[in-house]
C-alpha cells in the first residue's frame, strides 16, 4: 500500500491535476467577494496560507450569498440549506462559518409567530389574515380595523384593555380580522387563541365522557388574549351557558384579560340567545356584566 504523502505528491505533478488546480485557482480568484476578503485581511494572508486554503475558498465560490442565486428557501442552493456562509481567518488558514440567510431568517420568524396563535376549530385561511388584506369600503368596517389596531399597538400583558364584539351579517370578515389581529400580536410575541364556539361547546360536551373538561377549560380561560368566533351559532344549553362560558368569561373579567367575540348577533339579540335554552327555558345570565369590557361596534 503507497502512503499518502506519495500518493499526493503524484498527484501534485501531474499535469492534468495541476491544469485542474489552476483552473479552480483562476475562478476562485476571479470572485469579487473573495476579492474585496482578501483585500480587507491582506496584512494577515500568507501565500502559503492562500494555497492552503484554496478548498474551503472553492467552496465559498460556488455557494449563494445574500440570496441572489436563490428564488425560495426550498430552492436554495447551498450546502446546508438556508444558510449562507461567510469566510473567516481561523489560525493559519482561511475558514468558513455559515449564517441564516435572509430567507431562512424570515421562515423562522413565521414559524414562531404560527407557534404563537393557537386555535380550536378555525379554518387554516383565517390563521393567515392580515389588515393589509381586508377592504376598506365600509365605514363600520374601517371603525373595526382602526379599533383593532389600536388595540394591538397598546396591547400590555397584566393591563386592562377592552376587547371588541364585532357582530354583522354571514360573510362579513368578523372572524378574518380575528386572524389579522392575532397575527399582528403573534409579531409582537404575543400568544393568542382564536375558538370557534360551536364545535367548541360540542367539544366539551364530549369531554364529560373522558373528563378533560376541566382541564380543557384552564387552557381557554387562561389565555393572554381570547377570542370567541361565532358567539351565538350554537345550541346552547344552561349547562355550557354557566358552567363552561360563564366561567371563562367570570375568570377573565376578575384577572383582567380581554376577551374578543365575533357574533351574527347585535349584544341584545345575543342576550335573548343565551337567556333561552335549547327547551326553550327562560334564565337571566349569570355573567352579562362581563359584556362591560368591550367595545361593542358592527363589522360593516
């Protein structure tokens, strides 16, 4: 068996490997970024320390950097994807770190901000929305969006701050700007939950069966900031009336935290819904001093 050194010495005179190495050699010097490193690091680069390092420079050379070569992240070209790298002097030799892109930078912070939204039988396009995508051709709408941006621009954990009850016929994006202001507090790293009501309470009746319902509860009630979709769409019962709505909304009243409703109800209509049972039973709300704490305005 030929020992190494011998074999790289053959290597180094032969003239196809030698065509080879200068090629490479030309290209990688012909990079501009290179250029403007070996520029910056002139002082502290060797000739020896530049042939030594010509592999990791190669390598430097035939990646994108800053994106430019790259259309998505999926698509990204580098070695390890979403990261680019970046050339450093490590000892005698030039080296390379990798950094997030710009790209990758992005995708994670969305990926965090997703962790940040919660939800319990919302629809995937409602968890995307934003203000930017909602028109501005109503003026209750345009009332709704300035309220729900003021709240999220002086949004604090621990300070009170009303909710809003946005009510409005089928269709008119009540539960779209739900998802625009969880996101614009998702941005803030701020965690919100967004819940539609009647497969909610359709939930918890099931849960009676396994006994989660306590524990299922806690999580809502205790949410930074809740938001309730759809208020009024359900078969109400006294039983998810006052044990189940009646203390997430007494829990969130007496620690401060605000609550927002969607509802195809105006408040008096939504009332008269949760004061008659599904037998037609007639009981006052036990909690309609919550509705205190909101800001009460139609969605258009």
């Amino acid at each position: 068996m030929q020992n190494i050194n011998e074999t790289l010495k053959k290597l180094a005179n032969n003239q196809n490997f030698q065509e080879r190495y200068e090629a490479i050699k030309r290209q990688v010097m012909q990079d501009m970024r290179i250029k403007e490193f070996l520029d910056e690091n002139a002082e502290n680069i060797t000739r020896e320390m530049l042939d030594g390092s010509m592999s990791k420079l190669h390598e430097f050379s035939n990646q994108s950097k800053g994106c430019e070569d790259c259309e998505s992240l999926a698509g990204c070209k580098n070695m390890i994807k979403g990261y680019e790298p970046e050339l450093f002097i490590k000892g005698n030799f030039i080296d390379i770190k990798y950094d997030r892109c710009k790209k990758k930078v992005m995708h994670d912070e969305q990926q965090k901000n997703a962790r940040l939204i919660n939800s319990i039988f919302v629809p995937r396009e409602i968890l995307k929305a934003s203000f930017g995508d909602i028109e501005l051709d109503d003026a209750g709408r345009f009332r709704a969006i300035k309220m729900a941006k003021d709240f999220v621009e002086n949004y604090e954990p621990g300070r009170k701050q009303k909710g809003l009850f946005l009510h409005g016929p089928f269709g008119t994006g009540k539960s779209y700007l739900l998802g625009a202001i969880a996101n614009e507090l998702a941005q803030k790293q701020i965690s919100s939950l967004i819940v539609y009501v009647p497969e909610f309470f359709r939930e918890m009746k099931n849960a009676i069966g396994d006994h989660t319902v306590n524990d299922k509860l806690e999580a809502i009630k205790k949410a930074n900031v809740l938001m309730l979709d759809d208020i009024g769409a359900e078969t109400m019962s006294s039983w998810a009336r006052d044990e189940i709505l009646g203390t997430i909304l007494q829990f969130r009243m007496l620690e401060n935290l605000p609550t927002f409703f969607t509802s195809n109800f105006d408040l008096k209509g939504l009332e008269h819904h949760l004061t008659h049972s599904q037998r037609g039973e007639e009981e006052q709300l036990k909690q309609q001093e919550s509705w205190n704490g909101l800001n009460i305005l139609p969605s258009r």
